[in-house]
C-alpha cells in the first residue's frame, strides 16, 4: 500500500539489502553475509521509510553494592577473619554473558590503598539480575570497603566491613579455687565459697584457756579425721593419739605464747633462713617484714614471680595451657566469643578434660623446701588466665596470655597438725592470737603462643 510516495510493509519478519545504517526500530536485527540484514518486527509493523543509524549499546555500570551476607543470607554487622560472604552488585541493566565475569572486586583495607581481587571474575554468578561474589574477607585491622566496578570504583557503590571487635584482656580459664576464698566439697566435688579461707582469718583466737581449748578441739578433730589406727584391732588408737597430738600441740603453743611479738618475728626469721636461700632468702624475709608491719593486702616481688616461672611444674602448666588455647582456636577457626568468662564459672576450655588432666603447679619437692619457694607459695590456691594480645591475621593461632597466680601468706590449724616446726608454731601464733594480717602473694607473668 502506498500514500504520498511512501510505502509501508506490515509483515512479522523482513529481509532486505542493507544500503544505509542498520536500523534499529525492530525487536531484533541481525547481520548477514553480503549486506544483506534480517529484522524480526514487532506485532504493530515495521516502518522502514527511514535508514535510521544504529542507536549505540548503553554502558553498563554498577548502581548498588549490598553485603556482607552469611550462608544464611543474613546481613551481617561484624566479619570474622577467613569466613566468606556473599555480596551483591547490582547493575544499571541486564548485563550480557561476557559482562558477567568481566565484573571487578576490590578490597581497601582501612589506612591503605585498594587491590583488585585477582580471578574473582570467574566467580561471579548472576541471580535475579544482581551480580553475586563470595568473598574471603582478609586480614584486616578493623574494617575495609568492598568495592564492585567495570571500570573504576566508586566510594558510592562500596559496602564497609568492619571485623568483629575483640575486646582485651578477655579472662578464658580460671580455677574452682578463687583467691582470698575458703573452698569446701559438695558431695564429691570442690566448690569455692564466699567464705574468707581459714588461713586468711587472724586475732580469731583469745589469747587465754578459751582460746587454747578451741584450738585443742581442731587439732584433735583434726588429727583423728586424717589419721588411721595404728592397727585393725587397736580400735582406740585413733581417738589416742588424736588426743595426745592435740595435747602436744596446744602445750607447745602455750610455751611459745609466753614469747613477746618482737621474740616471736625473730625465731619466724632466724627459722626461715633454713629453709630458703640466695634471692628467696631475701624474699622470705621482705614477706614477713610486710606481716610485722601489719599491712595485709597483696604481696609480689619479681623474685619471687622468676623462681616461679623458671619452676618444672610451672613450665609444665603453661605449655598444657597454650595447647589446650590452640587446640580450640584451630577447631573454632580462630571465633574467641565463646572463650570469654562472663560469669562465675571456670570457662569453657577448663571444662573440657583441662580440668582432669591439668593440675595447679605445686612447689612442695624436696629441693623447694630448702629454696625458699615452698615457704613463700606452697602451691597455687587460685588462678587467672587471660587472652592479653591476639592475632587475627595469623595463619596459625597467634597471640598472649596472661597468667595470674594467687596464694595465701598465712596459716590454719591443718597446717601446725601437719607441720609443728617453731617457724610455724611461732607464725600462727603471732597471726591467730596476736593479731597480724596474712597477706595475699600474687605471681603475674605474660606467655607468647
């Protein structure tokens, strides 16, 4: 049909010679060999009376960056170091197969310049007409932008990833005993209490009969409850010789009472030096000077804490710790929320069989006896264990703890039932009856791992 020379053709599909500029106003133009072009019209006609030039293709572009989002498809606040994310670029318009993996990804670490992410293309997948990536977030400070760009990025269309914080020091293991605190069995097992320990309490004996008959009274309870009957048909020897021990005991204390305090601190003093030597000497002597002075509090002295350190059974306790620290870093891929004491429990690591398997470092072998360390620290009545430094950009578990150890400068009748040496007759007495204050000693030493 024609109307003032022009000629229109309705038809669903044309084929013609190209003798100008493709056109454009079709549902679909294709080239052919020999100028020749198909076009596929739409259902309205075609108007060919124009040889319009092609219309240029629309650069395509990145408008929005969303992320990061976990396995669940949760956006998340926090990323923790070597987990991947997902994260979503969306683009201006449907992007053709080869724009897919020509998408790029660049990660800018706070304070430092941005890097492409080399290969991530391959990676990319579209869905719902968003382009989705996931990424291993890398080792970071504390945050970095996630950038998802053709040609350069843009601050516009880049999402800030900030590492979950780690609040330090973080306390992780910490003993059933606690410092300061008498302990006691509920059915089988030990629990701490919010009782002050026997060994802390001091003046809590009247310097008379009353006081001497209460202490009688615990040595024979005492004795009789640690203590076996010489023989299987001596039924009354247990009750004997609790008795007799008790009687010795209380007489020798009465003997020793009769000694002024400044007696009393020379015989502690001039006893000590037989059982500590060299720095520890010194040591032992400063402790006791702090109890003549009746100060009370905390105790620790940089000898003290080194003999501590340098001791087997320290060296021992410290390296079942780091492998016990490790072991669940590896197994929970460096995710320290867990370790955290929040509450009064013993944490999560001394639960395991740490607490069956590791035992408290003891002071008590024959060499410690005449060393001086046994009469400072017998053992540890109590212990802290902190993470004080962590690295989270470590392949392997990198970090510091701290650890803190607690004992009592101090004694309790157990001890004179066990022990009845001067230096501890005199001792109890100038705590228990006469009034000075036991002390707390406290080692604090930091370990790499």
């Amino acid at each position: 049909m024609s109307e003032s020379g022009k000629i229109t053709i309705i038809a669903n599909n044309i084929k013609g010679n190209a003798s100008g500029g493709i056109r454009y106003d079709a549902n679909e133009i294709s080239n052919a060999s020999g100028g020749v072009f198909a076009q596929k019209g739409t259902s309205k006609g075609l108007n060919i009376t124009d040889n319009t030039a092609r219309k240029e293709a629309v650069a395509i572009k990145i408008t929005k960056l969303e992320g990061p989002f976990d396995d669940k498809g949760k956006l998340v606040k926090n990323v923790k170091i070597g987990e991947f994310y997902t994260f979503k670029a969306t683009p201006s318009r449907k992007p053709l197969a080869v724009e897919i993996p020509s998408l790029k990804w660049g990660i800018k670490p706070d304070k430092k310049e941005m890097y492409q992410v080399k290969g991530a293309g391959g990676y990319n997948l579209l869905i719902d007409n968003k382009i989705l990536i996931k990424l291993r977030v890398p080792g970071i400070e504390e945050k970095a932008k996630i950038y998802a760009f053709y040609n350069k990025p843009s601050e516009s269309v880049s999402v800030l990833c900030e590492l979950k914080k780690i609040k330090l020091p973080m306390l992780i293991i910490q003993s059933v005993g606690r410092k300061g605190k008498k302990n006691k069995l509920v059915g089988k097992q030990k629990v701490s209490t919010n009782e002050t320990a026997l060994d802390l309490l001091y003046n809590d004996y009247t310097n008379n009969e009353a006081g001497f008959e209460k202490l009688r009274k615990e040595l024979y309870q005492e004795t009789f409850d640690v203590e076996k009957q010489d023989s299987f048909y001596n039924v009354s020897s247990r009750a004997d010789n609790a008795k007799n021990k008790a009687d010795s005991l209380v007489k020798k204390v009465k003997k020793f009472s009769e000694n002024n305090n400044d007696k009393l601190f020379e015989i502690f003093r001039d006893e000590s030096e037989s059982v500590s030597s060299g720095k520890l000497e010194a040591n032992i002597k400063r402790m006791i000077q702090k109890m003549q002075d009746n100060e009370g509090g905390e105790y620790s002295h940089l000898d003290l804490t080194n003999a501590i350190i340098e001791h087997d059974n320290t060296k021992v306790f410290i390296r079942q710790v780091k492998d016990y620290v490790i072991k669940y870093l590896k197994e929970n891929k460096d995710d320290i929320s867990k370790l955290e004491i929040t509450d009064d429990s013993q944490g999560i690591i001394y639960e395991s069989d740490f607490k069956t398997k590791v035992d408290k470092p003891r002071f008590n072998n024959k060499k410690d006896t005449i060393s001086g360390i046994q009469i400072a620290i017998n053992d540890v009545w109590a212990y802290k264990i902190s993470l004080t430094k962590y690295n989270q950009n470590s392949i392997k578990p990198e970090g510091e703890l701290r650890f803190e150890f607690y004992d009592h400068f101090g004694l309790d009748y157990p001890d004179i039932q066990k022990y009845d040496y001067d230096i501890f007759i005199a001792w109890f007495i100038l705590q228990h009856f006469r009034g000075y204050k036991p002390f707390i000693t406290k080692a604090v030493f930091d370990v790499k791992f």
